[in-house]
C-alpha cells in the first residue's frame, strides 16, 4: 500500500496529529502506527475521548461489555451536537436510535440480535447471490458503452443501496433520496457541521422515519420475503418483561436505520476501496482474473488493509485501567479497528497487502464478539460479486487519466474514496 512512512521525529505523543484533522482522516495509518508503538490507549483532547489502537487491546475492550457499553449515558453528546437538530427529531419524527443492536449490551442486545441474525440467516444470503451477481451485472451494463464510469457513484453507492432497499421496502426509484437520508444519517460521524447543516440532516432524518414506518405498516399487512416482513411479524422475547410480544414501531425503527447505515454505507467503502486497489494494481487484475477463487483472499486482505468501518464508540460505565492508562468513569473509548488490523503483533508485515496471507481472516473490520457486524457474510457476497463482475467484464481498468488525486470522506469512523473516475477495455 503507497501510504506516508512514519516519521518519529515528528510524529509523537507530543506532537501526535488528530483524528479530527482533514490530512489525517486521508491517510491515517502513519497515525495508527505511531500510536500503536507509543500511546496503544491514548487521550484525544480535542476529542475527549481515549483511542484504542494495537490488536490485543482492542479485543480486551470488545470483550468486555461489563466495562466497556454500547449504551451511550445520559446526557452523553454526539460530537456534532445541535440542540434544535435534536428537537427536530424528537417532535417530528420518533426520536433517536432506541438501544437495541449496535447501541445496546446483553441481556437486551442479546435478545434484539436473535431477531436479526434471522433475518440475515446463511440460507437467505446464499439465496442472494444470484440476485446480487445479476444486480452487479445489469449495473456494470449501464455504463459500459462509455469505456468509462465514476464508479463510486454509478456502482459502488447503488449496489448495496438497492440490495438493502429492496429488503427494507423502499422502491429503487426513490434511490437518491434513500442515499441523501443515509447520508443525513451519519453526518455525525464526521468532522464538525454547522447547526444549518445538521438541522437539515435532521429534516432528513425525519422524512426518512415517516416513510419507514409507512413501509412498516404496509408489512404488516401483507408480509413480503424480506427483512423488514421478518422485523414486524417476529416474535420478541422481551428480556425485562419476560413476555413474547411483537416489536414496538420505535424498536423496528431502530433496527431498520443501523441496517441502512451498515447496509450499504460501509459496503460501497468497502466496494470502492478494493476497485481503486484493482485499478492502481493492474498486475493483481490478471493474476484474480487467471484464478477467480482468489478472489475471496482480496476480499479479506482488502477488508484488512482498508477497513470501511474505521472503529466505532464504547462507553465506560466505571473507573478502569487499560495497558496503564487510568479510564475515569464516563469516559468514551474509540476502539480503531483499522489500526488494529495492521498490527505487527498481529500480522506479518501488517502494512503490506498480501494475496497469500494465511491468517487475513483473523482482522476485526466487522468487529469481534457479540457485536460481530450481523450482515458480514451479506457485505462479503456484495464485494465478492463486484469485483467478480470488473475482472470479468473488463480486460483491463485503471484511474482516468485526467483525474484528480483519490480523496477520501472526512469521517473519523468510515472510509472511502469520494470519487473513482475509472477508464476500461472490455472484455472480448
């Protein structure tokens, strides 16, 4: 991988560069690599929070849900906090996320996560290979003609976009609002907004709930073979009251809206990240297309080396001590999976894409433990299916020659390119 080599004399637990820096959420690793030798736990003022990044810690803390909670506490704010983008919210639609997977821990995440691991079951997922391949296909056909494409948005966006809109209801024709609203989603998750900015999200945000319910209600009425059928006739088995009843619209809202954000957010980074390694590596095209059953290794070495998900929050619920460091109680730990994947400790020449690499499904870019991403085996059909359908489609792609330097978003907790202008011979 062409990243920036770590330079000691200016990369430093005085001088350490943040995560809330533009240059920094370009190419982070040189970051990773500092902080794994120097600081593994180390305090991010600016962020006031504590990053985790070397392999061994990072599971300690996934491991330990007693200690380290999904649950954010009460009062706790989001980093792009606006009081009036809240009441939006709060008033017109059905407030923010209730806990329930992602933002939850056992007994209640054990419960809610029974009913989505149903929902994406191997058997429904393997049924969905074809339908994906044929997706990719009909996708790929659209622009093909041209000898180009912006693969980013013609390809990498929609993908998983229409797979998880098909399952959550939402008709492929309202495709670019469904991506304006998960953008609107997640614009927290990067660096800091305008309360103009995040009070339109937040508009967002609630056309989105009142749409979802609308499809929630249609599915009670005449079930369909999909997620969000499965979500609203489940039986849950309510781990406070200990009755079976049926999810509350707010709990199935919650659910939907971490589906949307992990059904097709981290996807398309994950899907344009290995496309701009393919067409930077025009060597490892011939060598997948001469043996697509490797494919599956560039999947997981490219999940490895480019995680989509950066790391995600964990919240301490009392006075701890990680590797020496002292975590006051209250505290918010962010746990970098990506730095993590590129331990030494870990994985050999862990900063080096390696097609042979034994144990590349030893990375954590789903996570680990009870909050292992519920959809894995769904995002890995959809990148496998992808990128299947480049090398075989096309005799050779690279970068548009004309095009500027791949940038990525500015997220502390996702990565992507932005932009993937792409230029292709097709295949005879």
């Amino acid at each position: 991988m062409n990243h920036e080599p770590l330079n000691k004399e200016t990369v430093n637990k005085e001088t350490m560069p943040s995560l809330m820096e533009p240059a920094t959420l370009q190419q982070p690793y040189a970051l990773y690599a500092a902080l794994r030798d120097q600081a593994p736990v180390h305090f991010m003022p600016e962020m006031n929070m504590y990053i985790v990044t070397s392999y061994s810690l990072l599971m300690q803390v996934m491991k330990n849900t007693d200690v380290f909670s999904n649950i954010a506490g009460e009062g706790r704010r989001a980093m792009n906090y606006c009081e009036e983008a809240e009441q939006i919210v709060k008033d017109g639609g059905y407030g923010r996320l209730m806990p329930t997977i992602v933002n939850n821990d056992p007994p209640g995440h054990t419960a809610y996560r029974k009913l989505v691991n149903d929902a994406f079951r191997a058997g429904r997922v393997r049924q969905m290979d074809a339908y994906v391949r044929d997706m990719v296909e009909d996708l790929i056909d659209g622009f093909i003609a041209q000898g180009k494409c912006e693969a980013i948005a013609e390809f990498a966006v929609p993908t998983p976009m229409y797979v998880i809109a098909d399952q959550l209801g939402v008709d492929r024709s309202m495709f670019q609002t469904f991506k304006e609203w998960s953008d609107a989603w997640v614009i927290g998750l990067g660096l800091p907004q305008t309360d103009e900015v995040l009070i339109d999200a937040a508009k967002k945000v609630v056309d989105m709930q009142h749409y979802m319910v609308a499809n929630m209600e249609l599915r009670r009425k005449t079930p369909a073979e999909d997620i969000l059928s499965d979500l609203t006739s489940a039986d849950f088995d309510d781990p406070v009251s200990g009755e079976v009843r049926k999810l509350e619209t707010r709990e199935v809202l919650s659910i939907v809206e971490q589906i949307l954000v992990a059904g097709n957010e981290t996807t398309s980074n994950g899907i344009g990240n290995g496309l701009h390694y393919l067409a930077t590596h025009p060597d490892l095209q011939q060598e997948l297309r001469e043996d697509p059953d490797r494919i599956k290794d560039f999947v997981e070495e490219m999940l490895r080396t480019e995680s989509p998900v950066q790391g995600l929050f964990r919240y301490v619920l009392e006075d701890t001590e990680l590797d020496g460091v002292a975590i006051p109680k209250g505290s918010t730990v962010m746990i970098r999976y990506a730095a993590g994947n590129r331990d030494g400790e870990r994985f050999e020449n862990s900063e080096e894409f390696d097609l042979d690499r034994k144990n590349n499904g030893a990375h954590m870019a789903f996570g680990s433990g009870i909050h292992h991403c519920v959809g894995s085996q769904l995002a890995r059909l959809e990148m496998h299916a992808s990128f299947a359908g480049f090398l075989r489609r096309f005799k050779s792609f690279e970068l548009a020659p004309d095009s500027d330097p791949t940038t990525y978003h500015l997220s502390f907790a996702l990565r992507g390119p932005t932009a993937l202008p792409l230029v292709f011979t097709v295949a005879d």
